[in-house]
C-alpha cells in the first residue's frame, strides 16, 4: 500500500474518511438543525395562524355586535314611532270624544231650555184661562175644581219624561 492512499481502517474505511464522517456528521447536524428549524418555522406558522385566526373571530364578534346594536336602535325607535302613533291617535280620539260630549251637552241644553220654556207657555196659558180666580174648571162643568191631582201628576211625570227627551229617545 502506497502511503499516499492513505492507511485502511478495520472497518473498511480510509483514515482520511474520519474528515468525511465529521462531514456527515455536519450534515447530520445540519439536518437536525434543519429539522429544528422546520420545526419551529411550523410552529411560527401554527401561531400565526392561530393569531389570524382570533383576530377574525374578533372582527367577527365586533361586527356581530355592531349589527345588534344597529337593530336594537332600529327596534327602538320603531317602538317609539309605534308609541308616539298611538299617542297621536289617543289624543284625536280624546278630542273627538270630548267635542261630542260638547255637542252632546250643549244639545240637552238646548231641550232642557225648550222643555222649560214650553212648561212656562203652557202655566201661562193655563193662568189666562183662570182669570183671577186661579180656579180650573172642568169642562162642561160651571164648578170650579181643584186641579191638585193633575199638578200632582205633571210633576210626576215631569223628570221622567226629561230624562227620556235627555237620553234621544222620543
């Protein structure tokens, strides 16, 4: 063996193989780091995308929050739209009512005062038919009578029939 092919090792291999072993080894070690580094790229990559992620669940959340505000304000304002209609329709109906009850009253006045009037006609009348006397004669009759049972049957009969006249009915 020459001596410039260097001695045999036992197991086969050249001595000048030892630089070719830590050469492998360098590679080992830089497939390890290599997978190190893999490794962590991965994890990077899992934690950015976990971070990408949350922060779209975010925009999600903040977005889904905006819209039910949005339609809560929506919801109240058609709710006081709603009240400030029925507001609106009680007071129209409030003044109608109290107009017809104006109308309604001033109406019974009105038949009160004519009532009243025509009670005080026929009394009139009734006096010029007496003369000075004040004494009712019957018909047919030279006697003079006392017309204290149809005084008292007028007066009965007076309120009922003013409250039948107050009520519409005829």
């Amino acid at each position: 063996m020459d001596a410039d092919e260097g001695s045999q090792h036992p197991n086969g291999l050249a001595e000048d193989s030892t630089v070719d072993v830590e050469h492998d080894g360098g590679d080992a070690a830089i497939a390890h780091q290599s997978r190190d580094e893999k490794l962590r790229q991965a994890r990077q990559n899992r934690e950015a995308e976990r971070a990408r992620r949350l922060r779209a669940l975010e925009a999600a959340h903040r977005q889904a929050e905006e819209a039910r505000q949005r339609q809560e304000a929506a919801r109240r304002a058609r709710i006081e739209a709603a009240r400030a209609r029925d507001a609106e329709r009680r007071r129209v109906v409030e003044e109608r009512r109290r107009q017809l009850e104006a109308q309604e009253s001033q109406r019974r006045a009105t038949l009160l005062q004519r009532l009243t009037e025509r009670e005080s006609r026929a009394a009139e009348r009734q006096r010029e038919r007496r003369g000075r006397t004040g004494m009712v004669f019957a018909f047919g009759s030279c006697t003079p009578r006392r017309s204290a049972r149809l005084r008292l049957r007028l007066q009965l009969l007076l309120p009922n029939l003013l409250v039948l006249l107050a009520a519409g009915e005829p």
